[in-house]
C-alpha cells in the first residue's frame, strides 16, 4: 500500500503470560488483544515482520479510498458505493490471515481484501465506473469486485448467496484434493437469516469442509438492528448447531482478527474442519450510498463507536512500539491520496463499453443463435 519510514523500535509493551486461546474464549466471550487506547490486554503473538504497519496502512488507504469514492458517487460520477468506515479492522485482519490461493467470497465491504491480495487500484475503481477499462464491462453492480488472480470472487447482490458459493468452492477443494488450500466466506449479521446461510453452514459441517465463514456483525442490516435480527446471545453461537466451533471477536481490534481468523484458517488446512467467526463492530456510514442512517438509529451510538475506531486504536498501538509516527503518516496519506486521484483520472477518460463484448465471456464455445446475435449487432446500421 506504499512505502513507509522505518520508526525506531521501543521495547514492547506486551504483558507477560500467555495469549488467550480464541477457541478457549469462545461464541459467547469476546476475543481481543488491544484495547480502544491501543494497549495490550493480552500478550500479542508475533506478528509476520512488517504486518502491523501494513494493516495500518492498508485501513488508511481504504479508508481514504471510500470517501473519494463516495464523494464520486455524490458527484453523480458512478451510480453506487458502499463505504467500510468502522469496519476496517475486521475486514483487513481477517483477510491478511489468508495464503495467496486460497478462494475468498466478498460480502459488500470486503473490497479492501481484494487490494491486500493484489487486485490493481485502477481495476478496483473501473469496475465502479463501468466503462470500458471495467475488465467485467459494467455487467456487475459497482463494488461487485472480482480478480481471478487474487482469487477474489465476485459477491452477488441477493443476501447470502455467496455462502453456497463459498460452501461449494471448499467441498470441490475437497474432492479434489487440494490439501494446502481453503476457502474464507464473507457474511453480514442480515444474512444469517438467508437461506444460504442455513444450507452453507450445514453442509460445511457435514462434510467438515476447509472453510473459515468470517461474519462482520456491524449490528444493522441495512434498518433492521441486531436485536430484530435473532434471538441468540450471540451470532457466533450458531455455529454449534451445524457442527462447529464459533469464535466471537472484538472486530475493532485488528490484530485479535487476525489472529483468531489465522488460528482458524490454520485449522481448515490441517483438515479439521470449519470455523465460523463473528466479527463485532458497527457500521459507522449508511448502508450504502442510497442509504440515510439517521432516519432509523440513534446516531449518539455511532458517536459512541467512533471512539473505538480500529485505525486509531491501532495507530496508537504501533506509536507504543515506535513503530509509527505522525509524520509517518501524514506521508503516507499524501502519498496516498495522489495514488487514489492518478488513478481516477487514467479511468474516468474510459468510453462507453464496446456493444460487442455482450457476446464475449458467454460461452467456451459460442453456439449458433449467439453468433447469429452478434452478426445482427455488427451489421446494424447506427441511428
């Protein structure tokens, strides 16, 4: 996501002991290792070198990233956006736990993921635009990201859908025998209401497929609150009925996500089972550009969640460490801010999307009523 300055390293800050085992704290708990003024509450494993920093930088970026394309979207220069303002931490942490090729099943703010993996920024923004830079030539909604060498699939808009999708991808690994190689489902706390969810979480069970499910319980799905959602305690304790452990964690926390969705996808390579993780964290922005969250919740909540912004707590957790500074950042966010604008500026020259690709990326083999179709559309003669 950028360079960074090296900060000189302080002694850290860890408390002696031994970290908390996420399965141990379990779907009613809540599993956390950083507190909301950045201090350890539990010893921090290490870490991969330079990953905290990364996180840092990559909740900075797509932060900065979402109010460029929501002020777009304002502008009436793309037709939708859905912001992860508050959700972060959750999104980033969770996704940094999993290995380049391992298949990963995006709800709606997931897009972050696809840039830690490798998705190019101009792609992520033309699929937005829809025009013809947009590799998928505007036949998705916006944020509909899909990259097939990052392994990011394209979410579907109807709610929870891409849990089947998710649940299938990790039984074909099964049955091909890919050993070393899972698959990560995304979900909101809506969505555990859906269809999908129930038949995705049983047949996972059953067959004890190399899934990690990853719900982000922002607590609104889109109006309706978490309380209207289910009566469970929790959203995690649901996994037990489809036959596997449920972790609850702190979704402000970064590195908690991390760590938990690690121990998770760790356990599905080593073939024994699923793992369903609940993520809890709160929608601080509408549900998507269409969306006024004031006309159905108390704001002073969102005040309230504000104070608990994973980017903050984690910033204050890698100045601790000497491992971030303002001026760091401040660099950073410039540097950013010119990759976000050359970048909107190569795609927004793009035209209109060639009539012709409608028949491209159809069929292997184009049958005969398609090519008749597309020799109609070539002959026909302008307005």
């Amino acid at each position: 996501m950028g360079k960074t300055v090296a900060g000189k390293k302080k002694a850290s800050t860890r408390k002696p002991g031994k970290m908390p085992d996420p399965y141990e704290v379990g779907p009613l708990g809540l599993f956390r290792l950083v507190d909301e003024g950045g201090k350890e509450v539990a010893p921090v494993p290490e870490l991969p070198d330079g990953l905290g920093v990364r996180l840092l930088e990559a909740m900075l970026f797509q932060r900065a990233l979402d109010q460029r394309m929501l002020n777009l979207q304002r502008q009436g220069r793309i037709g939708f956006y859905g912001t992860a303002k508050g959700q972060e931490g959750a999104t980033l942490g969770s996704g940094a736990a999993f290995e380049a090729h391992d298949w990963l099943f995006p709800a709606l703010r997931e897009g972050a993921v696809a840039l830690w993996r490798g998705m190019p920024l101009e792609q992520y923004i033309s699929q937005c635009f829809g025009n013809e830079v947009d590799l998928t030539h505007g036949r998705q909604m916006p944020c509909h990201y899909s990259d097939r060498e990052s392994h990011y699939v394209s979410l579907s808009s109807p709610i929870g859908t891409q849990i089947s999708h998710a649940c299938g991808a990790a039984r074909a690994i099964q049955v091909k025998g890919r050993d070393d190689q899972i698959v990560g489902g995304y979900l909101g706390d809506g969505a555990t209401s859906s269809n999908d969810f129930h038949a995705g979480m049983n047949f996972s069970g059953v067959w004890k497929s190399p899934i990690v499910y990853i719900c982000q319980n922002n607590q609104w799905a889109i109006s309706v609150p978490a309380a209207a959602q289910t009566a469970s305690e929790t959203f995690a304790i649901k996994a037990e009925a489809y036959g596997m452990p449920g972790l609850r964690v702190d979704g402000n926390d970064v590195l908690a996500c991390y760590v938990a969705t690690k121990m998770a996808a760790d356990r599905a390579r080593n073939g024994d089972g699923p793992t369903f993780i609940e993520c809890l964290t709160f929608r601080l922005g509408g549900h998507s550009s269409s969306d006024d969250p004031t006309k159905y919740r108390d704001e002073s909540i969102a005040q309230e969640w504000e104070q608990r912004d994973p980017l903050e707590r984690h910033r204050k957790w890698l100045v601790a460490r000497g491992e971030w500074t303002d001026e760091q950042q401040e660099e950073f966010l410039a540097e950013a801010g010119k990759k976000i604008t050359d970048a909107i500026n190569v795609v927004e020259v793009g035209g209109p999307v060639d009539p012709a690709t409608l028949f491209t990326d159809v069929w292997a083999e184009k049958p005969a009523m398609l090519t008749d179709q597309e020799d109609r559309l070539a002959n026909e003669k302008p307005v």
